[in-house]
C-alpha cells in the first residue's frame, strides 16, 4: 500500500498569499516538495488549480511533471468534478472532469478522483452544512433518475480515462449522492465500467449527519473490494443533543474517532494495491500534524503485513 500527500494547506514561508490547496511558488515550492519526499510520502494528489485549473496546458502541465519528480513526489491523482443530476452545475462540472482528465494524463497520474457532490440549494438552511439531521444533496433525498443521469456521465469519463490509461474513483462524500456506502455500491453497479471505483473517504460518512448512518467499520467493510484510492482524515465528534447538531475537529489520524487500524487491515484483505492518501490538516502546523498521520500509517500497515 503506497502513501500520498492530498495536502489541505500548503501556505510556506514567505509565500504567504495564494489559495493554500495550491502549490507554493519559487522557493517555498520546491522547500515544501523536498520535505513531503524527505519524510516519506510516495507523491502527490493535486486540484485542478495547480496546473492552471481550466486553463490549463500540456506544456504547463509538463513543467510541473518534471519538477515534481525530480523531487521524487510525482502526481499519482488529479481530483475535480461533482455532480451532474442538479442542472445548475452539471454542465460546468461536465467541462471539469473533461479538463482534469486531460490534466492527470498529462501528469502522469493513475488516477482521476471525483464525486456527485452539489451546492446546497437553501444556503443557510437545515443541512447546508455538516453534522445536522438532514443533509441536502444526501442520496436519503435522490431520485432514480438522479442516480442514472450521474451513471451515465460517469460512465462516459470512465471509458475516456480508461482509454488514457487512468482510473476514476467516486469519492464518498457529503452533500452528494453517493454520501455512504449503499449509494456509492449502487452507482458503481449502475456505471458497470471496469475504470471506475470507489474512493472510501469515511471522514465524509462520519461527519455528515448528527449522528453517523452507518459505522467506520460497516462501511470500509462493503467498500473495500471496489476500492481504487483513499482519502484519509480523522475527527472527533462533538454532539450537541439539544441543538440536534455536532461539530467536528480534525485531527491527525491517531487521534481520532475513526479506526485506521481496521480501516486498514479491511483494506489489506480486499488486496487493496492503490494509494492511501492521507488528507491533509487545515490550519496550523499542517506539515507536523501530516507527518505524524504518515508515521502512524507506516506503523499500522507494517503491522497488518506482518
């Protein structure tokens, strides 16, 4: 089982402006390169922004390549996307993945990450955000006509990148059809495309509703056979009865509610090959924060092997 960086801060001295989910610029860059490969991370997960999100080009694409791998952390995923059943982003989101496919074979990566998310349709109202009763967008809420229009884009990328030699994964996340395990099986069995997979992201299921649908362990359980790549993160959760709400605080991958351990042995006896990615802190001393997460991984799979 290989270990990637999907960094969620990225703000290096003295580069201190810019969007923290791209890379640093100048010598921050290649500062921030050389210590993710110091430490052990095999490579990179990457958004569309860092090659010029729909700008991109093949020659910029090109450049950051050869930095990347000279500094032995090459780009492994290329993430972008969302839904397509709600017509306020379907069409954008369709140019999106379009763009990140071509962003990923350009990189060299294996795989394209995506997902069925949506915006909420009532900002500021029950469910827009995480951790309540209700969720918008939830597959609780979904038609059957959303989950086939979703399919049958899905299925249309996936023999695009399959043809390109990529895999696509269907991130499991929040505010989206495919927000657990059931509805994530139901549309990979829906697409039926032998280049698209799961990505068992259980932060997204935890953290979701007030109270979690189903379990850490319920879920990687049904998940892991149809896994191809693997978002990382952990919390704590916080109920609030009362408010009928929980908030969520990120932490580092041992210190949390969710177990790796059994995460990553369910992973292990499914013959998971792809990567983990270890999703990375938001604020504060990320770097730190992330390198504890990849020892502590180092730790659990050299365990579970042996």
């Amino acid at each position: 089982m290989k270990i990637a960086y999907a960094f969620r801060r990225a703000v290096s001295y003295p580069d201190a402006g810019g969007d923290s989910l791209e890379l640093p610029k100048g010598e921050a860059r290649s500062r921030f390169l050389k210590y993710i490969s110091r430490v052990g991370f095999d490579g990179l997960e990457l958004g569309l922004e860092s090659v010029g999100g729909m700008e991109a080009t093949r020659q910029r694409a090109d450049e950051l390549r050869r930095e990347l791998e000279d500094h032995g952390v090459p780009c492994v995923a290329v993430r972008g996307g969302g839904g397509y059943h709600d017509p306020r982003t379907a069409a954008a989101n369709r140019e999106t993945i379009e763009k990140v496919v071509d962003a990923a074979s350009w990189l060299g990566a294996e795989v394209v990450n995506t997902g069925t998310g949506t915006p909420p349709r009532y900002p500021g109202q029950p469910g827009a955000f995480v951790g309540e009763p209700v969720s918008q967008g939830s597959s609780r809420t979904a038609s059957v006509e959303d989950f086939e229009r979703t399919a049958g884009v899905l299925r249309e990328v996936g023999k695009t990148a399959g043809d390109r030699g990529l895999s696509v994964t269907l991130e499991v996340h929040q505010h989206s059809i495919t927000d657990n395990s059931w509805s994530t099986l139901h549309m990979l069995d829906l697409i039926d495309s032998p280049h698209v997979f799961a990505n068992p992201d259980l932060g997204n299921i935890f953290w979701t509703f007030e109270t979690p649908e189903e379990t850490s362990e319920q879920a990687i359980a049904a998940l892991a056979p149809r896994s191809k790549y693997w978002h990382c993160k952990n919390l704590i959760r916080v109920h609030i009865p009362e408010n009928r709400h929980s908030i969520f605080l990120r932490v580092p991958l041992p210190d949390g509610e969710i177990d790796y351990r059994f995460a990553i042995h369910a992973m292990h006896e499914a013959g998971y090959d792809g990567y983990l990615a270890v999703e990375g802190a938001k604020a504060g001393d990320a770097l730190y924060a992330d390198r504890r997460s990849l020892e502590y991984v180092k730790e659990v799979i050299g365990d579970v092997q042996a």
